[in-house]
C-alpha cells in the first residue's frame, strides 16, 4: 500500500509533464471569440479572444470556438481576406465556429476595400464545422471575381450561414471534395464590375467529388441560384430553393443569367476529365420566379439526375440543353405554369413527370400559392420554413404518381415535385426514413476515392465555357426600371390556405396585404442553434468524454 501511496503522485506528475512536453490533452477545449475581446486573452468565456485567427491558433482538432453576437467589422485597403481559416480537423475531431448560443456573429465587409479580389471568409483547409455566422458586404474592387465565402479544402461543414449583399458569388465551393453545405441563405448578391454575371447564390465548381447543398436558400442574385458550371467533380443540390435570381436584386431590372438551378456545364471536349463528365444530382428541390430558367442543364454533355424538383413560374420551368450526348434522368417533376414545362430535351429520359403523365396541374392542386412563404424564418434546427407554398392537397392529382427513385415517400408512391406529402415539409435524404433500404439516399458526403483537390480556383469559373442562352423579356413582365419595392420582402405573411389563381409572372410576388410594405430582407440568421454544445463548462471528465461522442455521433449522422 505504501508503494502504491507514494507511486500514485509521481505517476500523475509524470503523466502532466508528458503532457505538457506533447502537448496533449485529456479532452477538447472551448475558446471564446468576441467584438469586445483581446487577442492578448486566453480565450475563456470571461476573457474572450477579438479574432477567429487567434482562436484558430489556439484550438485543436476537437475544440469548438464559440463567436459571440454582434458586429465585427472589416476594413481597409491592405488586407484580402475577412477571415482566414487554415488549421484543419481530423475525422473524428473537427474543429468547430459556432456562434454562441441565441447570438448572430456578423461578418460586415463593407469598408475593406483592397485593389484585391476580395475573400470574406477563406475556408482553405479540412474537416472544421462553421455555424450560425453572418457575412455581408464583400466588395468587388477590381474585374474578377470577389468571394463571401470561397472554400478550398475537404471534409468541411458550412452551417446556417446568412451570406447577403456582395459584390460577388455567396458559398463557392472552388476546389476540394465532400463538403457539405447546409441550411445556408444567399441573398441580394450582385457583382458591379462584371454587370451581376458571377454573382451566383451558391457555387460547386471543385474537381473534387460529393460537394452537397442541402436545405439552402438562393434568392435575389444577379446570376443563378445554384450554379455547377466548369465543375469536374459531382455535386448534388437537395432540399433547397431558388428564386427571383437573374435581377439586379431588390428589382425587376435584368441582371445576368438567372437560372434558378444551374446543374451542369462541364466536359466537353478537350475538358473531358479522366473520371470522365460528372454525374450531378438534383433533387427536392424548388424554382420559381427566376429571370430565365428553373432548372438548367446548361449544355452538359453527359447526364444529370432530376428527381422531385418543383419548377413554377420560370420562362422555361426545365431547359435540359445540352451539347453532345446527353443522358439525363428526369422523374417525378412538376412544372407548374406559367413558364413552358420542358424545353431543349433531347437525350436521356423523362418518364412520370407532369408534363408525361396524363394529370392536370393547377392551383388547385396547392394548399398555397404564396410566394412570400419561401422568406420565412427558418425553424429552429435551421432547415427550411414548413410552408403551405407548392404543397400538394389531399385530393391532387398529382400525389403518388412518381416512381421510386431512392427518396422517402409516404402513400402507394412518391408525389410529384419537391414536398412529398405526409413527410416533412423539406426532403430531407438524411433523417427521413427510406421505404426502400436497397436504394441509397447518401447525399455523397463520405467520400470514397474522390478526386485529388485543386490548389486553385478554377479560373473564372461560373464565367468561362459555356455560357446560358438567356431568355429575356418575362412575360407580363411590367414592373418599371428602377428600384422597386423588394418584390418577396415583407414576406412572412401567413399562410394562404386556398388560393385562387395562380400568381402571374416573375416579379409579381406580392406580400399579403395586411404586411408592411417593403420590410428590409432578413438580415441575420435568425435560426435558433438549437443543438448547439452545452455552453455550460463541463467539469468531469466523463461529461467531456459524453459530449466528444454525442458531437462526434451528431456529425456523422449529418454526415449521411
Ligand atoms: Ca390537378
Ligand atoms: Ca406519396
Ligand atoms: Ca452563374
């Protein structure tokens, strides 16, 4: 017993030095970021860090910095990037941004004005998680493209991010594989020096693999919505929306392309990759009001997935141009007038969509026809508004006429379009059951031998190659020159049980009129961070030990 007595200590002395000397530690750390810190600061709660890049210097794989509310501005004309993030994760320990419980860390970008192309946030490593952050203001100083958020790096989450008013693309994903992008809006983006053409919401563009945006919202971009062009790696666009995009935002005036998805336009000769032109999934997902196109094809010479997409109100609902051989899937879509169904079809396959099958399609098939739905506030894990917009009615025509494509379904089959009655309002791959385990619904976001990452950004991507054929003058279209009313913005108005007529074209979105007119766009994230890690400091070892494995499980399953 003596020897045990006395050996303990030195034991435990031994084991802090080796600590000390390695390094190591017995569990993952929480930092503190806030507009009132001091670099100079240890981090803690009580004495915060002022700068993302002083954390990052202090955590480790595992560790979770917490960014408090409030404002952090940028400014000047030396410095490029906002914030620089370098210092990945591993697997099993990323590094996490959250915003701190209830609060919204902005990103204000506006005063940094370097002859530079601009990065607001500069994701250039692996396997970190950022949530719950605001980025607004990116500048475009010179020609070439600015970025609010650009991301070169695998393995990373980008979660609840509120990305509005640049003078540039919102989330580019420019080289790196299985990164998922979730439940992020980009808004009200417009680059000034190349006329709004590369000013999409989001953008997967990597020569990387399994890139995913899922539950993300695009609205009032000068270009597209999504926008996969020049992209050599697969990307998949789910449970997502776009809408009004191809505007000078906040009016009716023509911006650039404006497709709301814009799902392919890579691989044509000599640009044929060795792991030949990428299959892109698009599916759950819904289009309306865009300037020229709800759904895009953009000249892919080889085929894309579209399954379950809602197209309402676009000159062309789906153009499926494409240039070569094409072998595109097209199941269970609903175009919705006005705005031509298909167009350009000439490769692949398009069986039980509405245009193929012998159903009708109009308001009445809906429980609302308010657009203005599509602005609500997100609910409180972040994932799109449960709206009545584009739902089906318990008597349409259109439910349960689908076919399985690996998606969840309730009834005898899937429905038509993007929100499958008796599910969740938003499709969601990830955490609805499946009624067909043989079937996979993997989002991609494991990778398996994806291809190598870019060190670079593909030149002018969203800009080169092939470009759209756009279709100007919208229909009805009578809305003046000049800025208007934002045309989606009092939003929020509840919800419209029975509608009588489908709404005319693009720009007539109107809020219901019991809203005050013309209520800035949101301008936070005003999702709730519901799972966010206790903010309490744990004490015991065993509440790190529980909460490291519940973090751990948490993001694997997202990460399905
Ligand atoms: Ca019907
Ligand atoms: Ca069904
Ligand atoms: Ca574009």
């Amino acid at each position: 017993m003596t020897t045990v007595r006395i050996l303990y200590p030195y034991a435990l002395a031994v084991c802090l030095v080796v600590q000390a000397v390695h390094g190591t530690r017995a569990a993952a750390e929480d930092f503190y970021v806030a507009v009132d810190g001091v670099d100079g600061n240890p981090g803690s709660e009580a004495k915060p860090f002022r700068t993302i890049e002083q954390a990052q210097a202090a955590a480790a794989p595992g560790d979770t910095v917490y960014v408090r509310g409030g404002i952090y501005r940028f400014s000047g004309t030396q410095a490029a990037i906002g914030v620089a993030f370098t210092k990945s994760g591993t697997e099993s320990k990323p590094i996490r941004y959250f915003a701190a419980p209830g609060e919204v860390p902005i990103f204000d970008l506006f005063e940094l004005k370097p002859q530079a192309r601009v990065t607001g946030l500069d994701i250039k490593c692996s396997w970190i998680h950022i949530r719950g952050m605001e980025i607004r203001g990116v500048r475009q100083l010179i020609v070439g493209d600015s970025w609010s958020v650009r991301i070169r790096g695998d393995h990373n989450v980008i979660e609840q991010l509120n990305v509005h008013d640049g003078e540039a693309p919102g989330i580019f994903i420019a080289s790196g594989a299985s990164n998922l992008i979730l439940n992020c809006d980009s808004h009200h983006n417009y680059d000034p020096l190349e006329d709004g053409g590369n000013a999409d919401g989001f953008g997967c563009h990597s020569s990387g693999g399994d890139n995913v945006l899922r539950g993300c919202r695009a609205y009032e971009n000068s270009d597209d919505g999504f926008d996969f062009i020049n992209a050599p790696g697969t990307c998949t666009a789910e449970g997502s929306w776009a809408f009004r995009n191809g505007f000078i935002p906040d009016t009716n005036m023509a911006g650039a392309n404006g497709a709301g998805f814009k799902s392919g336009g890579f691989g044509l000769p000599p640009n044929i990759p060795a792991t030949g032109v990428p299959r892109h999934v698009v599916r759950g997902n819904l289009a309306f009001g865009n300037r020229a196109i709800g759904v895009y094809a953009n000249h892919h010479p080889g085929g894309i997935d579209f399954f379950n997409n809602t197209a309402f109100d676009n000159p062309a609902n789906f153009n499926m141009l494409a240039s070569g051989t094409s072998s595109h899937k097209l199941r269970n879509n609903l175009a919705v007038e006005p705005g031509r169904a298909i167009t350009s079809f000439n490769g692949g396959t398009d069986t039980d969509n509405s245009w193929t099958l012998p159903v009708t399609v109009s308001s009445a098939d809906f429980m609302g026809m308010d657009r203005a739905q599509a602005l609500l506030p997100r609910q409180a894990d972040g994932s799109l508004p449960n709206i009545a917009f584009m739902h089906l009615t318990p008597d349409s025509d259109l439910l349960d006429r689908g076919e399985d494509v690996g998606l969840p379904f309730s009834g005898s089959g899937p429905d038509l379009g993007a929100f499958e009655s008796g599910l969740p309002t938003t499709m969601n791959p990830m955490d609805a059951g499946s009624p067909d385990p043989g079937v996979s619904v993997d989002a991609g976001v494991p990778t398996t031998g994806a291809a190598g990452m870019q060190t670079s950004t593909p030149a002018g991507a969203g800009a080169a190659g092939q470009t759209t054929t756009t279709t100007p003058a919208l229909a009805g279209s009578t809305a003046p020159a000049g800025r208007a009313a934002p045309p989606l913005a009092a939003a929020a108005g509840q919800a419209s049980p029975t509608p009588s007529v489908i709404a005319g074209s693009a720009g007539s979105v109107q809020a219901p009129a019991s809203q005050p007119p013309a209520a800035p766009p949101p301008q936070s994230c005003s999702c709730r961070l519901a799972s966010a890690p206790a903010g309490a400091s744990p004490t015991s070892w065993f509440s790190w030990l529980a909460l490291g494995t519940l973090a751990v499980l948490a993001r694997r399953r997202r990460a399905r």
